[in-house]
C-alpha cells in the first residue's frame, strides 16, 4: 500500500488542473469586467457622436 501512496503524492494532475481553473476564472471575470467598461465608454462616445452629427446637420 505504501508505493502507491508514494505515487499518488507525486502525482499533480489533480492540482495543475485546478490551477488552470482558476486562472481561467480570473481570465473571465478580468475579460467581463473590461467589456463592460469598454461597452459603456463605447457607448458614451458614440452617444456623443450622434449629438454632434444631429447639431451639425
């Protein structure tokens, strides 16, 4: 029984997966944050735009 605890101790696949699981769920919430932040300053400069346009014209 000992040599296969040894072995599952070395083993890391477990582990490095839940690493990536993480930082993909960081990834996601960083990607989201920055779309919505991006959208709305989209959004406020093309607001902006057609304010102008519809003045100038």
């Amino acid at each position: 029984m000992i040599p296969s605890t040894k072995s599952a101790a070395r083993d890391e696949r477990g582990a490095t997966a839940t690493e990536y699981g993480l930082l993909v769920g960081f990834a996601a919430i960083a990607i989201v944050a920055g779309v919505g932040f991006f959208g709305e300053s989209l959004n406020t400069y093309f607001d902006g735009l057609a304010t102008w346009l519809t003045t100038v014209m």
